[in-house]
C-alpha cells in the first residue's frame, strides 16, 4: 500500500526523516543524557525506537504515557514531569518505579499516598505554569524524604524560552535560569537536574543539566522548523482535495485533524487561508519569490500533504499514524498513548 491509497485525513510517518531526527539528537545527547517527552508523539512503538536509539528514560506528561508504555512491554526509567494530585493515577503508576514531579506539600503527600517511591522537585524557573519557588525546594525536598521518599534531584522546564529569536538572549536567558535549577539541585540533594526541550537543546550543551526532555525533535512541526535545527518534518497529515474554485482549493484536513494553538499548518507549496472543522482552504503563493512553488491549484481528488505547526496535540488527535519510506507504507503504529 502506498499513502496516496490512505483514506484521508491520514497522519503518515516518515521513516527516514524519523531516523535521522533520532540520530542527530542522539549524537549530540546520548543514552541517559536525553530524556525523550513522549507526549509529543503519543505511541509506544515510536518509543521502541528511541530506545533502540540508547535512551534508557522517558519524560511523560500524563500518567496514563506511563502506563502505556509500560503495558506496550517497555521497562525503562519513566518521569512524570507534571503534577497530580490523582490517587488512583498515581496508584496506577506506583508498580512501575516512576519518578514523580512535585511541587507543593499536596503533590508530596499524594505521592507518598500513592506508594510513589522516587520524586523530583519541580522548580519554577520562568515559566508560569509548574515549579515550586527556588527558596521553597529544599523544604518540600526535606518533606518528601520524611515520607520515606527518594528526592532523586530536581527538574525545571523553561518553555517560554523555547522560541526566543536572538541566539545571545536565548543563551542568557537559558543560562540564568539554569543558575537557578542548579543552585535549587546544590540544596535539595540527588544527582538529577532534568531540564529543557527541542527549543533549547543546543543552549544546555553548556549548562550544567543532567539530562534534556526534548521530544518534539522526533517528528517536528512547522513552529520548530523556523529555528532552522537539523531536524527535519518527518510528520505530516494527508489530504485528499476535495472542492476547488477559481482561487482556492479545499482539502480534508481540518482543525480536528490538527493541533492548531501554534496557528495554521502548511500545505506543502501553497498559501493556508484557513482552517474549519473538516476543512483547509489554501491558494497558489502570492509571494512573487516563492521559486518553484506550483501555480496551480490541485485538482479535486488529488493528494496534499499538510505539516502541522505543532506536533503534540496534532499526534492526540488520531488513533493511528502509518510509516512510511518514499511514500511505500511499511508500519502501522498505534497512537496508543493518548488520553489521561
Ligand atoms: C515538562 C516539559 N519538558 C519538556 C518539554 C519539551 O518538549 P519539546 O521538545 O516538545 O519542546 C515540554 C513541552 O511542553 C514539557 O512540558
């Protein structure tokens, strides 16, 4: 079978880009050095493979990522970099030997309630979303550990640091907070300092962490792609065209195909108008540089493939993703990870 036989929309991996993404991360932070976030991607056989890449650890946003994986037959060191309050989720998880963040006596507590053995100490680094204040985190350390839990060091994650354009600020930015992270990891004991993601993974080359979350850097999406990494788009959704008009063209791929909080995704050649339910409208480039760029609309019936502007909730969107090398679909796999 080949893509151009999927029903549409159809979420296609392509194997090649997939494995040199895998590659060139692994290169540059190797085995346990990267952590890689599977909340990007979703599927436990996609983890398979990162494994088979050296990493022996993974960064999971929702109990249910752990548990997944660990039902998918893989055994490795899982972090729940994310908080919860949820008896019965962390009971779930307890067996597998998880690392859970925490960031407040009430994540601590139901942790220990929960049978969770082994904890970060989640530090606010700039980001307002998780993350204890840095003067607190030795205290809530000392908590965890009269609850007879490890404190196997202390995680923060920047993310609003991630697109930042100017290569001196970013390095500045990064670095300060990472001062931060480290002195927190000086106070609270361990010797993990969990940090980062694909928007940052050159910048902690020199600062001082552990290991790296990234996870995005596997398939990509359109917003990563304007940093110019050496990660390629190795996800896209198919569409099959199926209305035209004199300027523009209709495929069916709409917002319940993709995630689209990093605004509209790309059709390969052509400017995206919009996105309705079911639907992507776009037009032939206006832009007089676009060189090679088709001057002409598809027709209906024909084929397009639509890059998402960001990866993580595009992947939760579809139940399965089919594995491609040069159009020739070699895997189905599972998006088996989804939900909470
Ligand atoms: C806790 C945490 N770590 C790491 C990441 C990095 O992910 P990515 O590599 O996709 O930017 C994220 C993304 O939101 C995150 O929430």
């Amino acid at each position: 079978m080949f893509i151009d036989d999927l029903p549409t929309p159809a979420l296609i991996i392509d194997a090649g880009a997939l494995e040199a993404n895998l590659a060139t991360m692994a290169q540059a932070w190797p085995g346990n050095r990267l952590r890689p976030h599977v909340k990007a991607h979703k599927c436990s056989a996609l983890a398979k493979v990162q494994q088979r890449f050296g990493h022996s650890g993974f960064t999971c946003a929702t109990p249910r990522e752990i548990s997944g994986l660990a039902k998918a037959g893989i055994e490795a060191d899982f972090l729940l970099a994310n908080e919860s309050v949820d008896p019965a989720r962390l009971g779930a998880i307890a067996g597998t030997g998880a690392t859970v963040a925490v960031d407040s006596d009430e994540t601590v507590h139901a942790a220990a309630r929960a049978g969770i053995k082994n904890v970060l100490i989640d530090v606010f680094v700039g980001l307002p979303r998780c993350g204890v204040e840095p003067d607190d985190a030795a205290r809530l350390a000392d908590l965890a550990r009269s609850l007879r839990m490890n404190v196997r060091g202390v995680m923060g994650y920047e993310g609003h640091l991630m697109m930042v354009a100017d290569a001196t600020a970013k390095r500045d930015q990064v670095s300060a907070a990472m001062d931060t992270l480290r002195g927190c990891a000086e106070k609270v004991g361990g010797d993990v300092i969990s940090a980062g993601g694909t928007g940052t993974w050159r910048e902690h080359l020199d600062t001082g962490i552990t290991e790296l979350q990234a996870g995005s850097y596997a398939l990509m999406d359109t917003q990563y792609a304007t940093l110019g990494f050496p990660f390629r788009q190795a996800v896209h959704v198919v569409g099959t065209v199926i209305s035209r008009a004199a300027g523009w063209a209709v495929a069916d791929v709409g917002l319940k195909a993709l995630g689209m909080d990093h605004g509209n995704p790309e059709v390969d050649g052509y400017d995206v108008w919009f996105c309705s339910d079911e639907h992507v409208t776009f037009a032939v480039k206006r832009d007089p540089n676009a060189h090679g760029a088709p001057t002409f609309l598809p027709k209906v019936g024909e084929r397009v493939l639509v890059a998402p502007a960001h990866v993580d909730p595009t992947m939760s969107q579809h139940e399965r993703a089919w594995v491609h090398r040069d159009g020739l679909v070699v895997d189905e796999w599972a998006i088996d990870l989804r939900g909470w």
